[in-house]
C-alpha cells in the first residue's frame, strides 16, 4: 500500500492574534500526509483550523512553526520557495468555497480561466489563450458557449466549475478544495463531486478536501482526518473510519451526521462532548493499519 | 376538521424588467398544530417566496394571489397594519443567516425583549426581564444572564441561530417559518437546532414549516415532506412515506444524488439540465426534459397531484392507471426500530 | 485596569496630535519660505522696493530672515513653545491678537453652517430613504443634483444679486451694519446669506450618504427579522436602521468639520465677511509668515483632532469596534 508521498506537513502551528494579550490558536503541531493521486479529506467543526490547514499548504498563511513538504521541498523556508517558485506556485491550485466572490466579476469567463496561464507565461498548449479556456472548460462539463458570459450569468454549480477549470489549467497535480460545495444545492453538490472522483480516477490529481459535510467525505475521500481545534484526533482510511470511529469527537461528529431515514434519524442520540475535556494531550496511536487515534498519555508509539 | 393553516391555490410573482417569474405557482397545503412540515427543492423552486408570502415579507415588485387560510379565516386581503399584529404572534420567521438577521449594534436581550414588547407594550420592566431569560432557557443558551448583555458578534453561529428562534418564539406565535436554519451551520450544531426545533414544537405545540435544499438534513425533523419543484409541489407525505415509498421521479433524483445513499465506488446521480425558467414556464410537466421516466403525455398536460394514500400524493402520470409500471431506483430501506 | 487603559489611550492620542502638529509646522514652514515672493512686502508695503540694499539686509536680520531656513524654524519654534507667534508683518500686531479678532465671525459662520447641514443632511436623508423612489425622494434628489452642481462662489454672487441688489432685503457684505457692531438683528441678517451658501454647497452631499446608507441597511436581513417581528416600517426605520447608520454618519461628519469650515473661506471673500478666511487668503498672499504659520496649524489641528475624534466616535459607538470585544468574542464563542 505505500506510496510516494506528496505533500507532508510537519508539526505546523499557527495563531491568529485578536489582541496583543488575545490570540486563537488555529493549528497547533498538526501533521499530516497527502500521498500521490489520493483525496485526503479534513474534517472539523469551523474554529478547527482546517481552513488555515489548507492555506497554509497553499502558502497564503505562514505557519509559526513546523514544515511542510512539497515534494521533497519545504515551502516553508523561502530559500527553498523561492527556488522552486515555479513548480510550486503551478503545481498546486486552489478552489474557494464561495465562487461568487473568488472569480471576478467583471472579467469574462475566458479571462478568467486563463488568467494564471497568462501570469505564469505559460505557452497556450493548444495555439491561444481562448482554445485552452474552452479546452478546461469541456473538460470540467461546460459547454463552450459560456466561454463570454460574465461569471454573474452563470449558476453556482457552473461558476465552481469555472473555478476548477481555472485552478486545471496549470495542470497542477494537487488541487486543495476549500468547502468547494457547501454553498451549491445536493443536486449540483453531486454533479461536482462526481467531477473531482472523475479527476482522480482519470488523471491521477491529488486533493486536499476540506469539509463538514461528513456523508461528502466519506464519498469521496481515501484517507480522512478529523481536526480538533487545530490538532488531529483521529486518522484513518475514509471506511474505516466511518464503520470504526475511535475516538469520542469522531464518535460526536458521525452522531450528527444526517442520515435521510426518518425512523433512524428520530431515534438517534446525538452524542454530547465537551471540546475543552476532549481537547486532547496524548499522542496518535496506530489502533489498526493506517488508522490512527489520539489517546492520553502512556508510551510514545 | 380545520387546519391551522390552509394555503389555497397560492402564486407569488415577481415584476421584474425582464418579465413576470412565476416564483410559486399555485400550491395547496395544510399545516396543523404541533406537526413539522419540510418544504425540500432546489434553488429557485419557490420554497422560500413561499415562506415569505404567508408572512407577506416579500418585496414591493411581487404579488401574491390565493387564499392563506388561518383557522377558517383568509388573510390574503389583510392590509398591512392588520398583518403587522400577527407578525410574530401568530407567525415568525427564522432565516439561514443568523449572521445578518440580528442587528448588529443591538444586545441580544433588546432584540428579544423588543419582540416582546411590540405585542404587549404595558409589560412591566421585571416582567419583560423574566421573560427574557425565560425564552433564552427556552432555546437552550446557557447563562442566559450574562449572555443577554452580548452582541451578535460575541456569539457563535449556532448561538446566534438560538437567539434568532428566541425572538420567534417571543410573543407566542403559533406558526414557525424556518428557512434553511441550518444550512450556514456546522454539522453537530446543525443537529442540534433540528432537535431543538423539534423539542419547542412538542413543548409548545408551535407547528413549522421547516425549508431545505437537502432531504438529508430534514430527515431528523420532518413529520411531513412536500418536494417543490418549479413552482409546484410535486410530492407530498408522511416523512415515511416520501423516503421510504417516493413515486415521483424528481424525488428520485433528490435522494440519489445524496452521497449518504451513494453505494461504493459508483458516481453520484446528477439531475440532467436545468430548471426551467420560471418567466415563462414549459408546457406539460415542467420536470418532463430533466426526467430519464418521461412519458409522451408528461410534455402535453401538467399531472395533478394524484392519491398514492390520504397522506400522499405525487404529481406524475407515472401513478396513472394506464402508465407503464416502473421500479423506483432508489427508496430508503426501512430500518428496524 | 479599565482606567488605566483609558489614561494610556489618552496619553497616546495627546502624543500622536503633538507630533502630526509638529511635523505640519515644520512643512508649512519650510515650504511657506520656499514660495516665491517678498516677505517685506507685507511690512513695509509699498516702501519695501524702494528700500536700499542695506537697509533690506537690516530689516530681513530685525525680522530674522537671513537665518538659514532650519534656524529659522528653531527659533520660531522656541517662541511657539512659550506661546510667543511673533507679530503679523501687515497688521504689526501680535498674530494672536489679529486672529482672536476673526475667530468668532468664522466659528459662527462655520459652526452654525456645520450644525445645520448635520441634521438637515440627516433628516432629508432619512426621509428620502423612507420615500424610496416615490415622487418626494425622486424630486429632493433632483433638486440636490442641481444645487450641488453649482460653484459656491457662483451661487453666493447671484443670491448677492436677487436678494442684495433686486430685492434689496438682505445686505451683500460685511458682518453687520457700518455703526451698529453689537446690533443682534444686524449681525443675523449679514450672516443669512453667507450660511445659506455653505449650507447648501454642503448638504446634499451628505444627505445623500445618509439616503443610501439608509437603503443599504434597509436591505439586510434583520430587517426581515424586524417585520416578522411585527414592527411597523417606522419603527424598523428609526430603531433598526438609523442605528446602523448613525455611527458611521457620526464619524465621517466629524472628519468633515475642517471640510464644512473650509468652505466658509470662499463664502468669506465673495461676502467680504471679516473672519479667518479672508484673513488666511490675505496671509498667503502678503507672505505674511507668523500669521500664515498659525492659521495654517490652527487648520491642520482641526483637521488632525477631528480625525482623530472621529475614530474615538465610532470605536465608542459602534460595539463591534471596541477592542476589547475581540477577547470576549472569542470567549464566547468557544463556548457555542
């Protein structure tokens, strides 16, 4: 089951400050792995940190302390950043939760989707800038004719598309998804993820995947970690997880996950916790092959 | 019997400069005390217009049409001063965003007193105060006390939602609209204020209707569901009944694009197209181009809601005698108790 | 603890003023004396070309205009800390004098001008929002273009026109009748005409920040929230929305007081009203140094305090602003 590791962060803490006396500790020595061609799902409450997780991997947050790995290079030292600025700021692409807000409105859809080709001066591989947009484009299922519409013309499903083809055009090979669905309705939300399973299987694309639709990550992701103010409570492939959650967050998180099942919904409990007991000393134990489980005290594993 | 609430044949427009959208085009409903009906459709299917009309919060550009039925009475032609008296005792509102329905520059406890002391303006200063705390209990925020004297911004979102129910709750009304009150919110909170909706509704036999884009979500709270689409309600039941027993394709196509109900490594169903424009809405059934079980008649004539039982009845002519018998692609597996 | 944050604070904004106005000093200074020109001129008058080489070299040492520029400034700057400003080249007074005399013609002018465009701006907005697109909002907003549109020098000349010249019931310059110095009546009606011009020339600016402002607010949410309520407009208007808007509408009328003043030294001169406008145009223009220094910093500290008052404004009144906030706001939220 090994295989290349692609993205490795290590140890990375990072703290908003409030005040000069107040400050939210959003990672705290968060570690995790993104192998090559995997979805890694992280799931959290909001306040957990996993959207700082993701910018700082995408290098828009510098954490205070710790390293992240990007193939082999540690991004986190701007020696080694600046040196492979290149490959860094192409190969990793990012798409934003709220499309509205994250494409620019006044730009047309072409525009837009080559936009960072253009930055990066990249050659047009198929002859112009617009035949490479309209190329994404079909490539994420939308039709060419919207190749000049304002991005305000379009659906929101078609307006995350617009995103993914933009963040595509690099030909990245990981892509980090902020909560790329939480703001579409189901049905879009499936046309969507259906896209990112076709990204992967096809064509081999790494995902950081952040979410707090837990029944979304449990669809699409091979690995899931649960995130607790800033921490990691519990890692482990996406069924295993699901079918044998360890520790008590996990256990609260799945309590609440929402089942369409009237009878079972009407008589499931919510598990209670309390974050600050829970918020968990200890180490991560390996409680089965690849799964791991924050547990207090004892040996180190 | 007479229901609490009874919509007959009720259409909203919209005037806009491109033309008139048919937001909701006339849907039947009865809503009774202590029940929780879920409203579930897409984006622009009207579910929310719909909420709105029977406060009549809509904007000045729209206009309602049909009968809004209140214990036997018709408030459609109350004019504004007489609606202003039953806003909130008799209906009140809890909307997605308790981010921008509170008032930012106002405590907590104002904004819930106020709602107090709009329908009982002689309340005595410890009267209003008790109550206060009281409706703060009510929705679950711990100390009350200390929390009344806060603004919005020192509240989490959740908080914040409970705050919002609080003011609903405030002058007794009867009838609660919750439109998509959980959508902005995290999962375990999300559980949470569907469990309290339905908690304050058995307390106080409030009855609500509860809109949602998601059947998953509504699934905890529902005691019946109505699917809207284009318009139109086009299924409506028991919550057992439209998940364990569906007839109509859309919501077919509703519960199989859940991942939840997703079976390994297959794709998700995704609903082909778009829906209609509702300015000038299709002829026939307005589903009939996005539905793989159309029938020829489905493009000519629009389908009446036909009986399935008293309790649930579906728009499509697949329930006609004469259709071809098709078997549903999806339905929840009962469960066990 | 709370009032020692609030001495700090104090102390720091007293230290922020006192070095933005030393710095301004040190700017007007400098690049007053580098503008072309003949400081004698103002003392002398006339006379000053006429003077001989070496009485000029004496006269510019008597008035300390041979020093290098920077001495220069250290030595008015070692008057100015012992309140000594030196004396006005034109009037041969001491500069203080000179100004304590135009102060209250400008403060009335400018201080009732900027009070009655505060509350006029804030009710004909109110009332245009209330009236959205209805036939009264539509005709205020037409007339506010069309007022606004007009030069303020060009408006003051035609009310001189109608209402000195045609009508002759109002007077066209000065500040009260030749003689008749403590008359009350006389002094309101010279000051009719002027205020007007800096009224209107203000009003509809701000009047319309506060219609659209209105709007905005009206279209949030917790306006819904307030209707299903069941409070009436009104009561959604006044309590809800103004409240929202009143905090930024203090803070950006309090940054426009130097705005609003400003715009009485154009009035002054058309009305030839004897305040600090004319005064300051006469300064600049004679190279009259120590009074231009001094009307110059009096202006920038008005404008630096009452910047500075802005921000105190809206920190105070606005909840979401106050630093202290951010610390239970976390709190409180790690508790949800």
């Amino acid at each position: 089951m090994e295989s290349e590791i692609l993205l490795s962060a290590q140890n990375i803490s990072h703290s908003f400050y409030l005040s000069k006396t107040a400050s939210v500790r959003a990672l705290d020595k968060l570690s995790f792995e993104i192998r090559r061609g995997e979805i890694y799902g992280l799931v959290g409450e909001s306040g957990s940190g996993k959207s700082t997780a993701a910018r700082c991997v995408m290098n828009l947050v510098k954490p205070q302390s710790g390293h992240i790995f990007y193939e082999g290079v540690d991004i986190t030292d701007p020696k080694q950043f600046g040196a492979n600025k290149r490959l860094l700021q192409t190969s990793r692409q990012m798409i934003f939760q709220d499309s509205t807000s994250s494409l620019n409105g006044r730009m047309k859809v072409a525009d837009i989707i080559a936009e960072p080709m253009r930055i990066a001066h990249m050659a047009p591989k198929r002859g112009t800038y617009r035949k490479e947009a309209a190329f994404q484009m079909k490539y994420v299922g939308l039709d060419e004719i919207y190749l000049d519409k304002y991005p305000a013309e379009l659906s929101g499903g078609q307006r995350q598309r617009v995103a993914i083809a933009r963040a595509l055009c690099m030909e990245p090979e990981l892509l980090v998804a902020d909560e790329p669905v939480a703001s579409l309705d189901v049905s879009i939300q499936a046309q969507i993820v259906n896209l990112f399973r076709h990204l992967q299987d096809e064509h081999g694309f790494s995902f950081l995947f952040i979410a707090h639709d837990l029944s979304m990550v449990r669809y699409l992701c091979d690995r899931v970690g649960v995130l607790l103010r800033g921490k990691l409570v519990e890692e482990a492939p996406s069924e295993e997880l699901f079918q044998n959650p360890q520790h008590p967050y996990t256990k609260a998180l799945l309590s609440a996950m929402p089942l369409p099942d009237p009878i079972r919904e009407r008589n499931r409990k919510l598990i209670p916790f309390d974050a600050d007991t829970l918020c968990s000393q200890g180490v991560m134990r390996e409680v089965s092959p690849g799964h791991f489980v924050r547990t207090e005290g004892g040996e180190t594993a | 019997m007479e229901h609490l609430l009874a919509l007959q044949n009720l259409h909203v427009s919209y005037h806009t400069p491109r033309g008139t959208v048919q937001a909701v085009r006339g849907v039947d409903l009865t809503l009774d005390s202590g029940e929780v009906l879920a409203v579930v459709g897409e984006s622009g299917c009207g579910k929310s217009a719909l909420l709105k009309a029977i406060m009549r919060l809509l904007p000045e550009n729209a206009s309602v049409t049909g009968r809004i039925v209140v214990n036997g009475t018709d408030i459609a032609p109350y004019p504004e001063k007489q609606l202003q008296k039953l806003r909130g005792s008799l209906f009140s509102m809890v909307f997605q965003d308790p981010m921008t329905a509170l008032n930012p520059s106002m405590t907590i406890g104002s904004q819930i007193a106020e709602a107090i002391v709009v329908h009982e303006p002689k309340i005595s200063k410890e009267a209003l105060r008790a109550r206060v705390l009281e409706l703060m209990e009510l929705v679950e925020i711990d100390r009350p006390m200390e929390r009344m004297k806060l603004y919005p911004h020192n509240f989490s979102g959740g908080m914040r939602q409970r705050a919002v129910m609080a003011i609903a709750l405030a002058a007794r009304a009867k009838i609660l609209l919750a439109d998509e009150p959980t959508t902005a919110l995290d999962v375990t909170i999300q559980a949470q204020i569907l469990d309290l909706l339905r908690n304050l509704q058995k307390k106080l036999h409030t009855a609500t209707i509860l809109v949602s884009h998601d059947l998953g979500v509504v699934a905890r709270a529902a005691d019946r569901v109505a699917v809207m689409y284009a318009g139109k309600i086009v299924e409506i039941g028991t919550a057992e009944e439209v998940y364990y027993d569906p007839r109509h394709p859309y919501t077919w196509a509703l519960l199989r694009a859940l991942p939840a109900l997703a079976t390994g490594g297959d794709a998700l169903y995704t609903i082909p197209g778009m829906p209609p424009t509702l300015i000038d809405p299709p002829k026939g059934d307005a589903f009939a181009c996005r539905n793989e079980y159309a029938l020829a008649i489905d493009y000519e004539k629009e389908p009446p809601l036909l009986r399935v039982t008293d309790t649930h009845y579906a728009a499509t002519w697949l329930l006609d005698p004469r259709a071809p018998r098709i078997t549903p692609p999806i339905g929840v597996r009962r469960h066990g108790i | 603890m709370k009032t020692k944050r609030i001495v700090w604070r104090a102390a720091k904004t007293a230290a922020i003023f006192l070095i933005s106005v030393l710095v301004l000093s040190l700017l007007v200074f400098v690049v007053s004396r580098l503008a072309p020109g003949d400081p004698l001129v103002a003392f002398y008058g006339e006379r000053a070309e006429k003077l001989k080489p070496a009485e000029r070299a004496a006269a510019e040492a008597r008035l300390g205009l041979d020093q290098p520029i920077l001495r220069q400034y250290a030595l008015w700057l070692k008057g100015a800390l012992r309140g000594e400003f030196g004396i006005s080249y034109k009037y041969k007074m001491d500069v203080l004098e000179v100004i304590r005399a135009r102060l209250p013609f400008t403060l009335r002018l400018g201080g009732i001008g900027f009070l009655l465009t505060f509350f006029l701006a804030l009710g004909l907005g109110v009332l245009c929002a209330r009236h959205e697109d209805k036939g009264l909002d539509r005709a205020l907003c037409k007339i506010g273009t069309v007022t606004s549109c007009i030069p303020e020098f060009w408006m003051s000349l035609m009310l001189i026109l109608i209402f000195a010249v045609s009508l002759r019931v109002l007077p066209s310059s000065g500040a009260y009748d030749v003689g008749k110095a403590d008359d009350l009546g006389s002094r309101i009606t010279h000051l009719i005409l002027p205020l007007t011009v800096v009224v209107l020339g203000h009003l509809w600016y701000y009047a319309y920040m506060v219609r659209n402002k209105m709007l905005e607010e009206m279209r949030m949410d917790y306006v819904l929230l307030a209707k299903s309520k069941g409070l009436g407009r009104k009561k959604i208007l006044y309590r809800h929305c103004l409240r929202n808007v009143l905090p930024s509408y203090l803070s950006i009328m309090a940054i426009s007081v130097p705005h609003v003043l400003g715009g009485t030294y154009i009035v002054e001169s058309v009305f030839s009203y004897p305040g600090l406008g004319t005064l300051s145009y006469e300064s600049a223009r004679y190279k009259d140094y120590n009074l231009l220094m001094v009307l110059c910093i009096l202006s920038g500290a008005l404008v630096i305090a009452c910047n500075l008052l802005a921000q105190a404004l809206s920190e105070r009144i606005d909840p979401r602003m106050r630093a202290q906030e951010a610390i239970d706001t976390w709190e409180a939220d790690t508790d949800g």
